[in-house]
C-alpha cells in the first residue's frame, strides 16, 4: 500500500492510496475556499444514558448533485474543483466538509442537560474514481486495499488522544440516505464508545470470562456446523445470514480467527475476507438484478490502548428490503422498545442468497 498525505485550500486533510508509487506533484483540491465553519456539539439523554450529537450545518450539505457536477469525482476543470484531484490513485480519504464530529469544535450551549463538545472526526473514503462502479464490482485486489485503508486510518484517528472507537461504513442507495452516488463510505471516530458497540462489548467481555472464548468466534463455529445459512466458507472468513438476523437479507462477514481490528489481519486473512465481501456484495445485487441498497458497518475494538480479546472483527449488513416491493423500516416495536419483530425466516432468505451465483474472476 502506498500512500500520500495532502493538504485542501480550506485546511482539511486528505490522503489518497495506491496500489502502486503516486507521484509526489498531485495536489488536493477542494469545492470550498473558506476555512471549515459551524460546529457541533453533544447533549446527555437522561432517560437513555447516552450522548447525542447536534450538527445544524449539515443541513447546508451537498445533496442529490446532477450528474454533471459530481464532487467525488476527480477535478478535471480548475474552474469548477472538486474533492479529489486527477492521478494514478485508487482510494481517496478526506475529512468531511459537513462533520457530526470534530472540524470546527465550538464551545457547547449551556442548557438544562449536560452538554459536551463533539470532538471526534469524520471522513468520506472515496472506493475508486469510476461513479458508475460499486464496491461489489470492485478487483479483489482493490477491496483487499480498502481493507488495508480501514486499518491505516483506524491506526491514526485512534492514535488521537479524543478518540476511543472507530466505525467505517457504508450507506449504499437513496433508500438508505446517500446524499452522493459516487462510490463511497465514511468513517466515524468517536470521542466515546457509542451504545451499539459498546453494548456489543460488554456481552463480549462477559461471554469470554465465562466460556473462555469469544461469543462471535462460537457463532461462527455453530453456523458452520448448521450450514443452513452459509453464503461463504473460505479459509480465513466467513460470510452467513445469522440465524438471530433482525433484517431480510442482514449478513455478516468476519475473519474465523478473533482479530482485534483491521490491522491485525494476516495478508491471506485479508484476501479471504475480501473475497467474502465481493461474494456478498454480487449476491445483494444478482438477486435483485440492480443495484442492492444496504447499510454496511464494521466492528472493532475500542481505541482505548487496552488489549481486546473479546472483540473480533466483523461486518454487519441490513438491506432495507422486506420483500421484492417493499421497503422495511423501523416500526414502532423496533423504535420505541428496541424489540425487533422479523416476518421473514433467516434460513428463507439463506436460501434465496444461497441460489444467486457469485462469479468471482
């Protein structure tokens, strides 16, 4: 991996990566020529024990641009700059112009709940120049390199003293609030260990004083063992429906061996687990003969500088689909008590996944 650290005109950093040697001369544009304003700050929900970030500025962000004006796409008009420049690089990083966390960090409003500022950081990584690609149809050497990007900015954003958890992402089709469709996801790294993971932790560390190893390394033993749900089996990952799945179509990919974060993959580990990505990404769409929308994020341990052993590497991903013409959102079980209701058998839509050939070269 070879990468190159810039500097925008408005101040925001950017590193591009390759899978070759970039050339020194490339210099990072930027659609903005002031300094990054606003800011963001946190509230404390008393009832819930958590923090909320407020961010108005981003009601200012680009949304839905024509398909002339695409500022993920590499600036080829001085006049009309985008958020990448032209050159030989695969995979774009920059901080984000509209933050929910870090940029501009204010003073927080004095109110009637505790309040906090939001530092942290927020960045888009651009997957490849081509707008009419996608992740799925990505080189596996390709997605091999994302992986590798993941665990370099894990390594540097949790290297910051404000940091504690780092969640890459990816929101793919309007359905699920994509704002630009060129390519991308985002990283969030957070001053604090967000409910989700940090819930997920905790059973972790429980599971593993009690049994002596990790719950998630357990599961993929016993989904293995049961084969029902199986969408890959490689030497080094995994890619299955689980059998608990709150979503049609939820998967979830992981290393078989319990890896703190993308950093501590072996250079097979992460081929494997590229290929299981692409599998699924292939299947999403083969099954649907279009574009699939879905949510992607990846788990990892804090970035607290203590040792992990309960975490273990993984991907979890939720389509929005109910059924072929149907879209599911929350409904008020799901909101309101956190009780998800599935009207759909895991294994049923296994099965349906399991029937989609994906052809990898």
């Amino acid at each position: 991996m070879h990468a190159l650290e810039l500097t925008k005109p408005d101040g925001r950093r950017m590193t591009l990566y390759a899978r070759r040697p970039l050339p020194p001369g490339l210099a990072a544009p930027s659609p903005f020529r002031d300094p990054l304003a606003g800011g963001a700050h946190l509230r404390w929900h008393p009832l819930r024990g958590e923090w909320v970030t407020y961010a108005a500025h981003r009601q200012g962000r680009t949304f839905l641009p024509p398909p002339e004006y695409n500022p993920l796409a590499p600036m080829t008009d001085p006049s009309n700059p985008t958020e990448v420049p032209e050159g030989p690089w695969d995979i774009a990083v920059f901080e984000n112009r509209f933050p929910s966390l870090g940029g501009s960090v204010p003073a927080p409003p004095q109110l009637i709940v505790p309040t906090a500022p939001a530092h942290g950081r927020c960045e888009v990584v651009v997957f490849t120049q081509d707008r009419g690609s996608s992740l799925g149809a990505l080189s596996l050497d390709h997605i091999e390199l994302l992986l590798q990007v993941w665990g370099d900015r894990t390594a540097r954003l949790g290297a910051e003293e404000a940091i504690r958890y780092v969640l890459p992402f990816e929101n793919r089709g309007a359905e699920v609030g994509v704002t630009l469709h060129h390519p991308h996801g985002q990283i969030y790294a957070y001053p604090v260990v967000p409910p989700v993971p940090a819930r997920m932790q905790q059973v972790a560390e429980e599971h593993l004083a009690k049994h002596g190893r990790g719950v998630l390394e357990m599961h993929i033993e016993a989904e293995r063992r049961d084969g029902a749900r199986m969408l890959y089996e490689g030497p080094h990952a995994v890619a299955f429906v689980p059998a608990c799945a709150r979503y049609p179509y939820e998967v979830w990919i992981a290393p078989t061996r319990p890896v703190e974060g993308f950093a501590q993959l072996g250079d097979a580990e992460r081929a494997d687990l590229a290929r299981a990505l692409k599998t699924v990404l292939l299947k999403f769409d083969g099954l649907w003969q279009r574009p699939f929308p879905y949510l992607m994020a990846w788990y990892q341990a804090p970035t607290d500088g203590r040792p992990h052993p309960e975490s273990h590497l993984h991907a979890q991903l939720w389509p929005p689909y109910r059924t072929r013409d149907r879209l599911k959102y929350l409904a008020g079980t799901e909101l309101a008590a956190g009780f998800f209701a599935m009207d759909a058998l895991p294994e049923e839509k296994a099965r349906e996944l399991q029937q989609v050939e994906a052809r990898i070269a």
